[in-house]
C-alpha cells in the first residue's frame, strides 16, 4: 500500500493488503487482479455469464424457446350468423341471415326490386309461409336466382316476402343443403366444400347486432300499435 502510513484510517483493514487505509470492498488493486484473472480464463465457475455481458451494455441472450401461437379468446355472444353472398347477377348483398330454423329460402320485396326484378318474372308460390308468431305470409311469388359463396354458385328458389324486415334476405335449409355447409353462429363463420377445397365465410357480428335492434325496435313499434 503507498501513502505514509501513520496518515491511514486505522479503523478499515483490507484483507487483500493484510494492511490498515481502507476497506477490502473498496480496494483498487484487488478489484484489479479480479479483472485480469477474468481476462486469462480464470474464475469462471464463479462469474454470472448473463450479468457479466449485461453489463457490458448488450442484454442477455434469450434461449431459443418456440413460442405457441396465441389464442384469441372472444366476448361471449349470441349473435346470428349474418353473412355477404351474391345475389343475382351483379350485386353482393349484405344482411343475408344464414338460419337453419327456415325451411325455406327468403328474398325480401326491397331487395327484390333493388336487384331490378319485377314482378312478371315470379311464379306463383304453393303455400303460405308460417312465421314465428305463427301467422302465415303469403309470398308474392317465387324466383331462381345464383347465390355466389367463395367459389361456388348455386341456382337457389326464393320466395319473394313484401314485409319488413332488417335483413335483405335468408338463406335457410334448402342452400345449407345444397352447400353441404356448416353454419356456426358461435364461431361466427360458415364452412363449405368447392372444388378448391374447403372454404369459409366470416359473419359480420356488427350487422347482427344491428339487425337485432331494428327487429326488437319494430316488434315494440307493433305491440304499441295494437295497444
């Protein structure tokens, strides 16, 4: 140790010195020998690799661990399955109901016209159409028109309904069938076979919960009248 050693503190002993000036934790010549012991290849089994090249300014080094993908999990729903198909020749049409609970397939009269249809070209339907509230409809006639899914179209019979209706049309057990499709309104997506292989279509949950409104809006509309 230098220095004049009558000036030294002689309440701190350095064990490295085996001397009194200062504590063994702030000795410089021990910390040092340390450094340059490390630099030859000793004391290895006493370093921590990670902190050491933290340390030098780069962080440590991740092990190579293949992550599982995420999963999404969605808000709980009860949403109908509304979905975007095309109808007639130019058009895709919004708001189509995918309901396996209709035995047929329904063409509401406003999109009937909007498609640009009349109707000279319906032929007259068999039967009244009994709905929910068990009151039958009688349809203001019947049409083939392709429904366009993905890659596969489909000629498909619609009954035309003048009566509103949030939705622009429905597509019930006649297309499933035809489709060999499997609806799913909890996935919220419907699932097909085509020549291409399997193919699906997503449901538009913000359509459905409008929808919803609007009938439930019409449905008090209609009890407040008849009150």
């Amino acid at each position: 140790m230098l220095g004049d050693p009558a000036r030294r503190n002689q309440k701190l002993r350095c064990t490295y010195h085996q001397d009194r000036g200062h504590m063994t934790q702030n000795c410089r010549a021990l910390k040092q020998h340390l450094e340059d012991l490390v630099a030859a290849g000793h004391l290895r089994d006493y370093i921590d690799q990670d902190k050491e090249v933290a340390e030098l300014g780069n962080p440590p080094l991740e092990p190579n661990i293949e992550h599982p993908p995420r999963l999404i999990i969605n808000h709980p729903h009860t949403d109908a399955l509304i979905i975007t198909v095309g109808i007639g020749k130019r058009f895709d049409v919004k708001r189509v109901l995918v309901d396996q609970g209709s035995a047929g397939d329904i063409l509401y009269y406003d999109l009937f016209r909007k498609l640009g249809l009349s109707e000279q070209q319906l032929t007259p339907a068999a039967a009244p159409l009994v709905s929910f509230n068990s009151q039958p409809e009688w349809p203001l006639g019947r049409i083939v028109l392709p429904v366009v899914a993905g890659a596969k179209t489909l000629q498909i019979e619609f009954l035309v309904i003048n009566t509103p209706s949030p939705y622009n049309a429905i597509l019930g057990r006649p297309w499933i069938h035809q489709m060999e499709a499997v609806p799913s309104t909890y996935h919220q997506l419907i699932r097909f076979p085509t020549e291409h292989g399997v193919e699906q279509i997503s449901g538009d949950q913000v359509a459905s919960k409008h929808c919803f409104m609007a009938a439930l809006k019409a449905k008090r509309l209609c009890i407040e009248y008849r009150r």
